[in-house]
C-alpha cells in the first residue's frame, strides 16, 4: 500500500455510447483502480458530462485518493473530437454536435483535460502500453457495437486533414451489400459488428434456421450478449458458427484491403466482439488477411488480438494526458 | 536556346508494362525535351535495361545535351521497389523478380539512379510540381491498365512497413464481384481500370447490347484505346456512356473509401482512362465520393484531376532524384 505513489497519477476514461469507464494510473502508466458507471446519454450532455465527473471521482476514490493527487485527465469519446479544444465535433451515439467536452469536465473537476476519438486511444493504449512504443506503423481495429479503428504512423497518433482518420468502420466491402447505420450498404461495419452479427442470426433465425440461442435466451432473443454467442458455438451451434464465420472472413478482407493501402508492421484487433470471440475468429481474420492482401504486402506483419480488452480505452486515456502534459 | 542550363540536370524516367518514358529536367523541375520507346517486356531484364537507357540517351540528345550534363536520374517501375538498393522487388507486369535496375543502369550511364514505385513517383511529382508541395497529406489515384496509387503523409511519401504502401488497386469494394488478375475478386481495379472497362464493354456486346465502337474499329473492337470511349460518348453511345459512369462510380466508393480511412486535404486522380475521360468520369467520382464518405470527414477537401497527364511519373522521377541528390 505504501508504494503507490500519492501524485502525479493520471486519470483515463473511456466514454462510450451505453457506459463510462474511468481508471487511476500511476505515471508509469500502471492501473491502480478503476470505476465503471451507465452514460445514460438520452438525459443530454450536460447530465452526461456529471456523470462522467462522478465516474472519475469513484475511481480516484477506489484507490483511496483525492482529486488534488491527479494530474491529468485524458478521454476518449466516440466520434470526431478536436483534439485541440477539447471540443465533440460530433458523436451520433451521443447525439452531440460541437459539445464542449474538455472544457465542462475542466470546469467541474479542475483537472486539465484532454480528449481524442476513442478508437485513436484504444490505438494508442495499445501502441504505447501492450506493444511498448514499438511498431512505427500500427493499425487498431476495434469491433464492438460499431467498428472503429485507429493509426499510428512514424511513430505518432495520424489524425488526418480534418481530425478524422481512422473511420475505417464505413469503408465499402460489399457494393449493394447490408444497410449500415450511416445510410451506405455494405460497409465494414454493416458485415462484422456486434449489430450487423445479431441481425445476421435474427435473420437465419426468421428463415427457419436453429440455434441454442432460443433456449439459452428465449425465442426472441433479448439481452443477447457476444458471449452468448461464444457459449453456443462451445455446445455446437452450427448457425452462429457459420455466422460468426462470416464476420471474420469480411474482417479478414477488410485487415487485406488496409495492408494493401497502409503497409502497417502490426494489425491490432480489440472490441467486445473480439474479447468474447478471440478463439473462434482470428485465425480466420489472419487466414483471410493473409490470402487477400497482395504478395509482398505481408512479410513480417504481424495481425494479432489486443490483450487490453475493455481497459484499452482508458489505458490511451491515460497516454493521452501524459503526453500532452509534457 | 542560350538560357538552357548545360549541368546539374536531372532525368526522369516512367517505366511501364508498354512504354518507356524520359524526361529531361532543368534543377528547377522544368521539362526541357523527352523521349519515349515500347518496352518490350518479353525479351527480358537486360533487353529492358538496355532500352531505358537508349531513352535516356535519346531524351537528352533531343535537348541538344549530353549525359555529361546529368546529375541523377529517377525511375519509376510498376511494382515494389526498394528505395535504398534499388532493387526491383516485384514487377508482375514486366515478369521481374529482385531485379538491381539502379545498378544496372549506373553500369551503363554512370549517373547515380534512384528508383522508386511508379504510382509513388507520379503522386510525388504531382505534390512538389503541380501542388508545390502544399497539401500535408494528399492521396493519388491512377488509373491505367491497372490501378495504383501513392500517399503523401506529413509532406512525405509514405512508404509503409515492407514499402508497399499505397496498393489501393486491390481494396476488395465487391466481395464475390468480377475476378481480378491479382487472383482476388471485387478489387477496385477489376471495376475502374481500363482492363476492367473493356472488359465489360466486350461483355455488354456479347449480351446483345449496340455501340458505335464496332463501326469505328471494327466488330472485334481490336486496339481499343481510352480516347476511344470519349469518342463513342460524344457521338451519343449509351453503352459505352453507361460503362463510365459504373467505373465512376465505383471510382467515387473507392475514394470516399479512402477518405474515410487516410482523411487527406487532397485527393488527386490521373492515369490514361481519367486523362482520356475527365469530363465524363471527374463529377459522377466527387459526387459519389462526397456522398459516400462520412459526415465530417470531407469539409474542405478537394478531388482534382491532375493535370501532368502523362508527364506525372518522369515529373515524379526528377522530383525524387533532386531530393536523394542533397
């Protein structure tokens, strides 16, 4: 207990659409506690940004501290963020448009703040904390709810002209394939999300198809979980399996599509749908990845599975506010 | 004629799977004369060799100069190409395998040679020439034969992990669509490439489909060329008009595409099929493009045309050579 340091700690948290997650760092970039709290984001911004406050006073308080022993908060909040001001430019899962994230978090916490798109932090978590600085050109790509994804390149987080870079969720794969949320067919994240994979098994399901999943959660399948999904492919379930197949062949062809422009030396892949299905998917992403993507293009690259899991986005957090505090 | 620099000139050269191209550069970048030859891939490396060097012999002799005056030289070759040895890594064009161009024709010039990717060089010349080296991050696109592309990040080429960066051809845009000669299906170039272009307009033919091309080259269509189509759609021939706009449109997915992942302040298109068909193809690609991309990501870009035409790569070559000289 006496070795944990008693300032200079750094505070990550990871904003998402359904829950905010806030960690306590030591400036070596170790997790000392963490807190974990709903967004709640249909009550709006202002009460989301409380909440978010309260979250990273439970964590600061979990490890038995103050506000006054943090130095810096870093957030990642899911849409394109300003990196200067601190400003949401706009986040759909939100339903923000240029909020003021930094500065209403600044004022009710008095703790500089920084904050970035949350995919880029998960990217740089990775990058500095689980791969240890190493790669100079990394590819995160994170599958959960949506998929996000981030680069790092020379070394440093790439933002692009407009602070954008990185959607790589809405990349076309399937011209006239499945309706995305943004209003295109066929992107990436239309064929190996968490959204895109329910609605695939809802589908087989209403065309006769079978699956454990009734009897585990009820014909309609509420509350279903990745896990599940992991759970009934374990008792042999032929449908998700082929299902989940699937979403790992078209991430495959997306990883190829993405060393074939950006050459990256590490392909990173996180998310909830990767975290639950680690076992079952990426052999057959890295299989695909491997045969789509051009000879030449692959030798030496690696494609793997972050370790992080639900603490990448508050591991970058924390990267974030220590580098930007030097 | 007196105001002809007599040394420090720099050659550029654009080797392609048909023809040679060298240019002869003032150290500003301004083309003074050039030369072209067929490349005749069939007869082998050191066949090839031998005739990039007679062109440019001959480029240099149309501009009343002798290799005397030349500092560097800078080729282009369609493929991966190891900046630093000069190597040719792979050439599926010229059927080349490790094959030592910048040694092999320092051998035979004795003039240092700087070799690079040939849609790397013709972005480069682009960015420096035509652009003067503005944007931060500019995106190129080419479409030819085939399909390639080059990426400025930071101001700089980037060349990725293994230095083959850029392969934006082969992006998979139709998972299951029509074969590509990489082996792959649905890749942008088996649907935008002037290959893929022909392709369908033979196919459209066959399906019983009526156009002028068999009046103005015959019923086999032999030695159809880019400027061809232009010609057939200002004489009103719907299914060649049809055709374009398919290629255009899945241009502008590709684009879109690759703004929504690289986020770069200029997309710049060349190559024969969009110097050939700029004012058919230039507005339905933007379009499509700005409304595939995601909201956010486009404000302030611009998609052009370049205007080098098919002076890009040797411009490109002379572009590289100056850099590597200092």
């Amino acid at each position: 207990m006496s070795e944990t340091p008693k300032s200079d700690l750094i505070v990550g948290v990871d904003l998402g659409g359904t829950k905010i997650l806030a960690g306590v760092f030591t400036p070596q970039l170790k997790l000392l506690q963490s807190a974990k709290l709903s967004t709640k984001s249909s009550r709006g911004f202002e009460a989301v940004v409380e909440r978010v406050a309260r979250c990273v006073r439970d964590a600061v308080d979990e490890a038995d501290l103050s506000l006054k022993n943090v130095k810096a908060i870093g957030i990642g909040a899911p849409g394109a963020v300003d990196p200067e001001s601190g400003e949401v430019i706009y986040a759909p899962n939100l339903d923000w448009k240029n909020a003021p994230l930094k500065k209403e978090l600044e004022k009710r916490l008095e703790v500089p703040v920084f904050a970035e798109n949350d995919t880029n932090l998960c990217t740089l978590g990775v990058h500095e904390v689980e791969l240890k600085g190493r790669p100079r050109h990394l590819l995160g790509l994170f599958l959960g709810t949506g998929v996000g994804g981030g680069l790092i390149i020379d070394g440093k987080l790439y933002r692009g002209f407009n602070r954008t870079a990185g959607e790589v969720g809405h990349m076309v794969i399937e011209v006239g394939g499945p309706e995305c949320g943004c209003g295109n067919k066929g992107c990436f994240e239309a064929l190996a999300s968490r959204t895109a994979i329910f609605r695939r098994i809802q589908e087989r399901l209403k065309e006769g198809g079978k699956t454990v999943l009734t009897e585990m959660l009820g014909p309609g399948l509420a509350d279903m979980k990745s896990g599940d999904l992991r759970k009934a492919i374990k008792r042999g379930d032929k449908l998700v399996e082929r299902v989940i197949e699937e979403a790992a062949e078209y991430t495959g062809i997306a990883v190829a599509n993405l060393i074939n422009i950006l050459n990256p030396e590490v392909v990173v892949l996180g998310g909830g749908v990767i975290d639950a299905l680690e076992g079952e998917m990426m052999s057959i992403i890295v299989e695909t990845a491997f045969d789509y993507a051009m000879p030449g293009t692959t030798s030496g690259i690696e494609i793997i599975a972050s370790k992080l899991g639900d603490n990448a986005g508050i591991t970058g957090g924390a990267v974030l506010a220590r580098q930007r505090l030097k």
